[in-house]
C-alpha cells in the first residue's frame, strides 16, 4: 500500500485490458473512515474508475495475466517521498481475494518491508485533505 508524504497525490484509476483488485486505506486522522479500506475489482469488462483522495494509501492485486492499469494523478510522483503501509496488516484486514489468483502472488521487496498500521509513522491530516 502506497502513498506519499509530502506530496500526496489524488488519483483516477481503471483498467483497460484485464482485471485488478484495488484496494484503498484512509491515512487521514480525523477522518470518519480512518484507518479503513474500501476495495473494488476494476476490469475491461466492468469499465468502472477509482478516485483515490490524497491522504489515502492505495494498492492492488492484479487477477489476470496480462493488465494495462492506467491512473491521472494530480501530482507529480517524487520516489524520496513515499511510504507505505504493509498490504495484509491485521489491524486494516483488507480482504484481498487471494484465492483468485492461487499461488502467484509476487510483491517486491520494497512491498515486503512496509510497517504495519500501529507502526506508521506518518498520517494525514483530514481538515486539509478532505474532499
């Protein structure tokens, strides 16, 4: 699960060839929904789009074998500014549909290595990135 701290970015996601599981965690305190995930299947077939609000970490589970995942941003990306949240934390419990893909699943090393939720060091403010 993505994000970025200084420079956190809105995004529009879809899918035009194959399918994903994308999956959203709200990191802005104050937030109605902190600290929750909301999670969609985007495919070519269901044509459907995901706004990520800035504040919110986001990823995604490919479920097919060839994916074209295409995504707006409203800034620009900046690698020393990312962080991340470990993407099966017990304490967010994102229902990943693993049983979709069998034993393929391949995370980075990077993806490996995020903490977990009550080890973030890093959280959003909500008044300031609410929509």
């Amino acid at each position: 699960m993505h994000f970025q701290k200084e420079h956190p970015q809105g995004k529009l996601v879809r899918v035009s060839t194959g399918a994903v599981f994308n999956a959203v965690v709200d990191l802005r305190k104050g937030s109605p929904t902190f600290a929750k995930w909301f999670g969609v299947e985007l495919s070519e077939e269901n044509k459907k789009m995901l706004y990520i609000p800035r504040g919110c970490a986001q990823g995604f589970l490919i479920l097919t074998d060839v994916v074209d995942y295409m995504y707006k941003c409203t800034d620009l990306y900046h690698p020393e500014d990312e962080g991340g949240l470990m993407w099966d934390d017990p304490k967010i419990s994102i229902q990943w549909p693993l049983e979709r893909i069998g034993e393929d699943l391949i995370l980075s090393e990077k993806d490996k290595n995020w903490p977990g939720f009550d080890n973030l060091d890093f959280f959003f403010d909500f008044e300031k990135y609410k929509i």
